[in-house]
C-alpha cells in the first residue's frame, strides 16, 4: 500500500480506505488507487490483498461438491432472464448446477459497493459474473476472496477467468460469406464501446476486410457509435445516415450488424424507406437470439452457443476449486454461421 500511495503522492491511509470498500474516498480518487494498484500487482498477491480482508468466517477451502454458486447479473443493458441472450446464457449456468446438485443465489439488483454484506458467505463455492458489470462490484466480489468466472466481459483490474465466444472468427466468417457473394462495400454497425464484444467483433470486421484488401469505414463514423442499442432508439439515427446515403447513392450494398437486435430494427427501417432485404442490399447479425428466425427475412446470422458458454463457466469455477493455483484462463467458444435469407449478392 505504501507503494501505491509513493506512487499517486497520496497517504497510505487514503490507499488503505479505498481498497477496503469502507468509503471515505472520493469516486476519482478511488478510482486512480484501483488503477495504480492493478499496474503494480497487488490484486494479484495471494498474501497481500485477498488474505488480509477476508473475514476469518469464509472458508479458503469449499468442497466443491456442495454448496452455492454466486451468479451475479446486474439488471442494466436488459441483461435478464427475459433476455433472449442474456435469459439462454442463465439457463446453461442453471442446468450445469443442477445437474451437479448445487444451489444458485441471483443477484441482480446489486445496492452500492456492499452487495456481499447481505448474502452469508457460508458455503458459497464462488461466483460467476455474466455480462457487463461495473469494476466496484467485481472489486467487492474479488475482494472476499471467492474464485470468479466472467462471461462475456473482462475488467483488466480485476483478476478472472473469462468467457468469450470467438467474436473475430465469428465476424470474420460472416464478412468472407458476403465478399465470396461479390459484396465488396460493407459497414458495420455497433458501437465498439458498448462492450468487449461489440470491439472484438469491430476488429474483426476491420481486419477481415484488410485482409481481402478492402478498405473499412473509419472510426470516426456515424454507425459505429450507436447509442439506445438495446431499446432501439439508435433507429432515428439510421434512419437519416441511410436517407443519406440513399440520396447520394452511396448505400452499402451490405450492412454487418454487431447484434441481431440492431439488424432486426435496421431491416425493418430499410423497408420502410423502400428498399428491400437482400434483394437491395443485404443485412447480417450476430448472437443468433430466436427472433432472428422470426424476422422478415429470416436473418443470416452467427450462432452463439449461450447455454454452453453457461455451462462451460460453471464447469471453469469448478475447476478453479480444485486447482486454485492453475493459470487464469481465457475460454473462447466455437462459433459459426448461419445462412438464411437476409443475404445475397450484391445488385449493383
């Protein structure tokens, strides 16, 4: 801590207050000792931050045979069980527990900092964190202790095993599908901060395209910095870069869409504005969620394997009790894609 504090030309005890989670420290002020404390390794010191806060009543050693699993999912960005993604990946981790005879505690309304001081550490095995989750929260959870499992997101501050599907070679299967159909103007459609997904999937688009020796939007455009993404409220925005772009005839001929929720919408705006999908242009997503099958075309898409990534991050925890000292791990899952109707070649 001394060092930490030597390094931000702060006292040690201000270090001390902020990575206790007692408060007393401004939000920014907290955040730089976090940061600092990251880049020097102190999360990552068996004997130095974890062992010195956890209360002596959580055992270090669980039987990981019996017990409860924490399943933190935080109610923001529509990340639920209703979720039609979020809902699926739920589902796997549910199955895999039962099928294990262990219990699960949902945590999806999280108050604050102190979201563990509720929940009675006896007998939980550990956590797993699925979907975006803010950096205090995960700093609580490492902070007790708990081995932790991460699907879909990643915090570089916190030490934990990850769960991912392949987002790039996802992204990538998808884009040499619409170039082997002829397309060689192709956008994306996201927005690359909205989570390590979306990027992953930004990058992948952009260096599929390379590859081929076609030249990407730039990172400055209008369409990779969409907002209101899960509510569709992006759709005005789309609606005048599109009437633009139609003005000047310079439309895409394929749209690469980061989700099939902003595929969906965008198919829906097109025909509005009376183009047709793929005959006019084509439109792809990503995630394969059920309404995707339902659409008007049928989307082209690429299938995530949710209730796997689920189960597989149950079965990582399981192995992270067992062998607590092994590597950290960063689990990508197969994906790939599926070919409907919302893809053709190109008509001009």
């Amino acid at each position: 801590m001394q060092q930490i504090a030597d390094h931000l030309g702060v006292s040690k005890f201000v270090v001390s207050k902020a990575l206790s989670g007692k408060g007393g420290v401004n939000e920014t002020t907290k955040e730089r000792v976090i940061q600092a404390a990251s880049q020097l390794g102190y999360f990552t010191q068996k004997s130095g931050y974890v062992k010195n806060i956890v209360p002596t009543s959580i055992p270090l050693s669980t039987d990981p045979n019996q017990g409860t699993v924490l399943v933190l999912m935080p109610n923001i960005r529509f990340q639920n069980k209703d979720s039609l993604y979020w809902g699926k990946v739920l589902e796997g981790i549910s199955r895999e527990l039962e099928l294990r005879s262990l219990g699960m505690i949902i945590v999806s309304e999280p108050r604050g900092d102190h979201f563990l001081q509720a929940i009675n550490p006896e007998g939980i095995l550990g956590m797993v964190g699925v979907g975006q989750i803010e950096t205090s929260l995960l700093l609580e959870a490492h902070r007790t202790g708990f081995p932790m499992v991460l699907v879909d997101h990643e915090d570089y501050l916190i030490p934990s095993d990850t769960i991912f599907a392949n987002n790039p070679d996802g992204i990538a299967r998808i884009v040499n599908h619409l170039i082997g159909l002829g397309h060689r103007d192709l956008h994306f459609l996201g927005n690359a901060s909205f989570s390590r997904s979306f990027r992953d999937r930004w990058i992948g688009f952009r260096s599929t395209l390379e590859d081929n020796g076609l030249k990407p939007q730039e990172d400055h455009d209008d369409m990779l910095m969409l907002e209101g993404i899960e509510t569709g409220q992006f759709q005005e925005r789309f609606i005048e870069w599109a009437q633009r772009r139609i003005d000047s005839k310079t439309l895409p001929t394929a749209l690469v869409c980061a989700n099939d929720l902003i595929a969906i919408t965008v198919t829906t705006v097109l025909n509005s504005l009376g183009l047709t999908v793929p005959d006019d242009i084509s439109v792809t997503g990503f995630d394969n969620i059920d309404d995707s099958l339902r659409s008007q075309p049928a989307l082209t898409t690429v299938n995530v394997p949710k209730e796997q990534m689920g189960q597989r991050a149950v079965r990582m925890l399981m192995d992270r009790l067992s062998n607590p000292g092994m590597a950290q791990e960063k689990i990508l899952i197969a994906v790939d894609v599926v070919h409907r109707d919302s893809t053709a070649e190109p008509s001009h």
